[in-house]
C-alpha cells in the first residue's frame, strides 16, 4: 500500500474476502520510504488476522514507524488467501482548515490530512470513478476531538465563546432516489433536522431554506452548505446559490464541534447511493469560491431590476438550432416568439435550443414560456445560457435545471436568482411534453420611458418603443394577427392595464387609443383607471364620457368594424379635452375624480364593469407626459387640420353653377345637368358615380377663399337613392386636400 507520503504508521487493518469465501489468519508486514528497501516490523513478528470475512481487524504496532510502503504478507489462511486491508497513520492537523475527501481515489483519508471519513453504520464499498457506494442509512462520519480543523479556536486554553461557528460543506454525490425523505447532512444535536433531499428538492429541515430546483435520482450533484459566523447559511446546487437565510433554531446550524455526519438517519429517512467528493471548510466561502468549487464559471451579475418587462424579440431576432420540417424562423414551425400562432418546434428531441437577441447588453432577470398554441406540446425543463457576444456562453446559475410549462397557453415566468449581463439568450429544453415545443420571451429590467412617452405599436408584444412598463393583460390574453395588419384582437372583458406611475404625472397627460369595436351601441368601456370605479371613457354611438353629468360627447357617430383615433388629455385645473381622429369635439372641467385624474399606477383599458365591454382590435396606446396641442393631437392621429376661420354670425347656402362643380365619375357619360350629373341642390336628378365605394367625391368651387361653414345634402330628385353617411375634404388651391375635422363622418 502507498500512503502518498512518507509519514508515521501506526498499524495495519484487515478483513476477509467480501463473499465470505476466505480470510488471512496471521500476517507479517514490512515498510520502506521508497519502495525498493524493506524493513520488517518487529522483526517478522505474525499478527493475528482476522476471523471471519467481514469484520474489521486492526492490529496496532507496538511502536509506530516511519514510512509511505507497506507490505502485508499473509502467512496463514482459511480457506484461500482473501484480504482487504488499510493502513493506520497518525491523524495530522489538517492543512489550512480544510478536510478534501476523494473518495475515488479508493480511500477515506483526507488529502489536506486531518480526521479520516468512518464508515460508522456499516461499509459501503468503493466503486472506481463512481466514488463510495453506501447502503441505506449506511452513511459516513467525521470524528474529530476539540483541537481539530473545524474548530479553528483562538490559540491558549479553550473557550466556548471562541469555537469557530463557521463552516462550508460539499458533496459530490448521486442518491438512488430523492422523491422520498433523505438526509444528506447532520450534527449531533441537530435532531430530526439538517440537510435532506425531499420531492425532489433540497430542504434545510427547521426553516424555510429550500431550492427549488428539480434533483432527480441517478444523477450527480454537487451540493454545498455554507454558514457564516452570523448564523447565515446559504445553500448551494452545482455550485450556484439556491437559497440563503438566518435561521433561528440550532444556533443558527451550528456544528457539534465532534461531530459530522453524512447519508445517515436514525430512522428511515436514507437512500443508498454514491460520492465521490466530501470537502469540509472551516469558513463560510463566498460564491465565487462555492462556483469555482464546482467547476462552474458564473455569469456577469446585471443590475437588480426595480420592475421587469418581458422582451418578446420579432422573428429576426431569433434563432433556433433546428426547425421541424426545416421551416424558415418566423414561418411554419418557426414562430418561437411569446403569443404565436404556433411555436417553435425542433425537428429533433435532444441537444436543442432556441436564442433571443434582447438588443444590446442589458439586465436580463429570467425567462417566460409557452407551449405550442394548437398541439397538445410542451417543455417541461429547461437550462439558460447566456453571452455577450453570441460566441462564449455562460450556463445562468451553473445549469441549474427550471421549471417549465404543464400546457399550451400558459406563460410560465422563471425569475432568475440574480439578474445577468447579456444580450444574447439561449434556452435549452431539457425535459418536454410529446414534442419540443416551444414559445419564449426574456425578462429585462424596465427602463425609463423616453421623452415622457409610452408608445405601444402592438407589434406582436405589449412593450413600449420607448422603453417603460409593459402592457399587461390581467384578465386573460387575446390573439396577434399574423401580419400586424389588425393590431392586438381583444374579447369581451380582455382588457389592458398598465402600471404608469415611473413615467406619467397623473396631473397632466394625454392618451391615445387607435381601436375599433365590434360592437357600439351599449356601453363599451374604452378608458379608465381603478380610482375612477365605473367612470371614465365609454363608446355608446358616440365618443362620451360617463357620467353623463360630465356634459362631455362627441357628435360623430362610431360605427362598428370601424378604426378610430381616441384621444383625451387633462390638464391644469382639470381641463379635459376629448379628441376624435385628432379633431377636438368635447372639452370641458368635469367635477369628478379630481377632474379625472387617473390613479398613479393603473390606467385600464377596454374592461368595463357589469359587461359593459366589448371585443374589438387595438392597434396603438399611447401616453404622454403632458397636454398635446391641437395641432400635436392631430399630428399623432395622422390627421392635418384645415385652416380654421372665424365664426359667422349667419350663413347662406351657395349653389354654384355647373361650371364650378366636378365629380370623379358618373353614369353614361352625361352632360353636366342632366341624368347623373345633376349634382346642384334642388336637380330633378342628381350626381351618381360609377362606382359604390368610398374613392368618388364631388367637387364644388366657391368662387375664391371663403369662410365654410358646413355643407347641405340632397338624395336623387327622381329616385330612391341618396348618400347616409360622408366625410369632407377642403382645399385652398384645389392640389392640396385637408379632411374637415380629421375625416369627421357626416
């Protein structure tokens, strides 16, 4: 046997063949410092071997020697010569406060001298680069007297108050099953309580520490505990950090100052399995020291986010290890992006992924997920990388292994322990439901809304361009049309809400709602806040305000199937201003709600009480900081005012002469005045164009520039046929055309 080192040997231990077929009855031994020149032990004295199979015999020699070699040589047997054999040496204090245990190099002794590993409850066996196999309950144990490593005391005589309380732990270990209760670590004096895996997960029994990582039977973990001179203990997976307290019973943990023990309860509440690796530290090691230990490389740490959005990336940023069918990203089994029509599907079942580009480097907390939206397909597990650069990745929190989706339509958030540094994500499905399937997005840091503004496209996510919360959908999600064409489809009670309060003062502000309705007659909720109960922004044929008592509506009727640009604005001294396609048609100082000022962390859209709501589309929200002008009004609302002139006193109704009228087309080609050219008011006939769509126009030229105040309509003097609804275009030099209030419908 090589002890590694010349060093004091106190005597040999035996046993007998592990299948009972053989032992050593008596033996010499000799030593040697180099392998080549032996010496006997008192003179080739026999020692008495052992007499049955299984029970350890130790035979102390009567003075110790100096040596690394010895030689056991059997000298009788029963049976045949059968013998396991160790070598008692002279515990040394152990190195630097520290016991590193490598049980597969086929012993229990510790590499930084110190206490040897005891198989107290009966032996397990060694099992190559598996480590040490243990039976149930059948655990190992440190021993150590009050001078040893652990108990890194101030030097002189021996005090309570100054025996080290602090303390690191690890195993490198694999249990036969961890669904059941199966302790992992204990002290004397800790009771029924310590380290155990249980369900799955790894528990501090006695307080609320616990990781909610999945570790199965049958796999290798690296599992750390650690507990500062505080009482702080933190527990460690893979070398990531899990959980972390103070708990307030067992003295916050602390260790007997003899005792550790591993794999073993008085009761019931063991697994057998495997270790390779037991280090022992008699100081808390910080994270890095923990992940380091492990073989993990840790992530960049990212600011911690005050609130997180998620990023739901376009098509372009997303990439895909492979796609069924060999679909092009964004198409077909491509469509990986959260709210997708379908998902990501891989065309194989293992080593794939799915990567999001967030943009630029920035604060990533964790990941959302959905499953495939029209198959029963779904990731259960999966791990994160991360980059910078999109060529070295970083596994988030050493691999730990997350939790995923039990359906299709879901969003499951998993937030991170602490948030990363990265631009580039990648998740890795690890376990899945029938196929791997997938939809993701990334939760980032929310940022400061830019210029006071939250604009919201609705571009296949709720975020905002200019950066800000998010939209949220709190009483269930509605669908994204395929092209952006329609915007965001919401049903009945579907609405949004967005928590504003980090941007928008609610004392003056403008919002903007590009929608349409499927329904507008009843009382269609379109704009609200909590602080305003059922008050607010309604949509009953008309654009109004509830209450009624608000005194507060636009004249134009709201058809539905029909976008509109909804705007409201309040300002100082509550001065409402309700705007329709960006042309004012209502203001007002309403004495309710403060002059409707809105809470500073809700505004509400399309959800109404008493089913006061309806389903319809959004294509954009926006929110300013301020009051917007009429002009601004107008310009967000894609419309551009014509000129407005003073108020008359009285009007005349102008009929101008043939000459001065055009139209875009009309029937059989007639002569103005006759048949369907008979546009003047009062005509035995009238102006029919061609065509029934909403391109034909007829024109009538006042002469020079004059002060309009409004058209007068007549149906065909010689037919049932007339014109129920329109919109008017003006124009000082007949080339460029303004919509008379924003494309009003008379």
């Amino acid at each position: 046997i090589d002890t590694g080192k010349v060093q004091t040997i106190a005597g040999v231990v035996t046993q007998g063949a592990r299948t009972g077929q053989g032992w050593v009855t008596f033996f010499t031994v000799k030593v040697s410092d180099d392998g080549y020149q032996w010496k006997d032990v008192r003179c080739q004295w026999r020692f008495q071997g052992n007499t049955d199979a299984s029970t350890k015999k130790r035979n102390m020699f009567n003075y110790p020697v100096t040596a690394r070699y010895i030689r056991i040589y059997p000298k009788s047997y029963h049976r045949r010569v059968a013998m396991r054999a160790g070598v008692l040496i002279c515990m040394m204090p152990c190195n630097g406060g520290e016991l590193r245990y490598r049980l597969d190099k086929g012993n229990m002794l510790s590499m930084t001298d110190g206490p040897a590993l005891d198989a107290a409850w009966g032996s397990g066996f060694f099992a190559g680069d598996d480590g040490y196999r243990f039976g149930p309950g059948k655990g190992l144990q440190v021993d150590q007297d009050v001078e040893g490593c652990m108990n890194n005391h101030k030097k002189g005589k021996i005090k309570e108050k100054d025996l080290n309380s602090a303390y690191t732990i690890v195993l490198n270990t694999k249990l036969d099953q961890t669904w059941r209760w199966a302790r992992l670590i204990n002290s004397k004096g800790w009771g029924d309580k310590g380290l155990y895996f249980h369900l799955y997960r790894l528990r501090l029994v006695g307080s609320p520490l616990a990781c909610t990582q999945r570790f199965l039977p049958h796999q290798w973990f690296t599992i750390g505990m650690t507990r500062d001179d505080k009482g702080t203990i933190a527990l460690y997976a893979n070398g990531a950090l899990c959980a972390k307290g103070a708990p307030m019973v067992l003295k916050g943990y602390e260790l007997d100052r003899n005792n550790i023990d591993f794999f073993h309860d008085d009761g019931n509440e063991n697994s057998a399995g495997y270790v390779k690796d037991v280090w022992v530290y008699n100081k808390a090691l910080n994270e890095k020291e923990m992940a380091d230990l492990a073989g993990c490389r840790l992530s960049e740490f990212g600011t911690p986010c005050a609130r997180t959005i998620v990023f739901s990336p376009r098509k372009s940023q997303t990439k895909y290890s492979s796609i069924y069918a060999n679909n092009k990203p964004g198409y077909g089994y491509g469509q990986g992006t959260l709210n997708s029509p379908r998902s990501w599907s891989a065309a194989a079942r293992t080593n794939q992924w799915m990567q999001i580009d967030v943009d630029m480097v920035r604060s990533v907390a964790g990941i959302v997920t959905q499953g495939r939206r029209e198959a029963r397909q779904w990731v259960t597990g999966f791990t994160v990388q991360t980059s910078l650069d999109g060529i070295t990745w970083v596994p988030v929190q050493c691999g730990v292994e997350f939790e995923a989706n039990r359906d299709q339509n879901t969003k499951v958030r998993t937030i991170f322990r602490r948030p990363v540094k990265a631009r580039y994500v990648r998740i890795l499905p690890t376990r899945y439901y029938n196929w791997v399937s997938m939809r993701a997005g990334v939760l980032t840091c929310e940022r400061k809304c830019e210029k006071g503004e939250l604009q919201y496209p609705f571009r296949g996510n709720f975020m905002s361009a200019t950066k800000g919360p998010n939209l949220d959908a709190p009483w269930g999600e509605g669908n994204w049309d395929r092209w952006d064409s329609l915007g965001y489809r919401f049903y009945r009670g579907q609405g949004l809400i967005v928590d504003e309060s980090r941007c928008i003062n609610p004392s003056n502000w403008t919002v903007l709602v590009k929608a349409r309705f499927d329904q507008t007659h009843g009382w269609r909720k379109l704009f609200g806040s909590d602080t305003w109960g059922w008050d607010g922004l309604y949509i009953n044929q008309q654009f109004q305000m509830m209450p009624k008592s608000s005194m507060m509506k636009c004249n134009e009727r709201i058809l539905p199937n029909t976008y509109y640009n909804f705007m409201m604005s309040r300002g100082a001294g509550g001065m409402v201003n309700l705007y329709l396609n960006g042309y004012k048609c209502s203001w007002g100082v309403p004495p309710f709600h403060q002059g409707f000022k809105p809470s500073p962390t809700s505004l509400e859209f399309f959800h109404g009480p008493n089913h006061q709501h309806s389903a319809g589309y959004v294509k954009r929200i926006a929110v300013w900081d301020r009051v917007l002008s009429d002009e601004e009004c107008a310009t967000e609302s894609e419309c551009k005012l014509a000129e407005v002139a003073s108020q008359c006193n009285s009007t005349v109704t102008l009929i101008p002469p043939y000459s001065r009228m055009k139209v875009s087309s009309y029937h059989h080609h007639p002569r103005p005045g006759s048949q369907c050219n008979a546009g003047r008011l009062g005509s035995s006939s009238a102006w029919c164009p061609r065509h029934r769509d909403k391109s034909e126009w007829i024109e009538i030229d006042v002469g020079f520039v004059h002060r309009i105040a409004g058209v007068v309509t007549q149906g065909r003097g010689d037919g049932w046929w007339w014109t129920t609804r329109y919109f008017v275009k003006v124009s000082v030099d007949g080339r460029k055309w303004r919509k008379v209030e924003c494309g009003r419908i008379f």
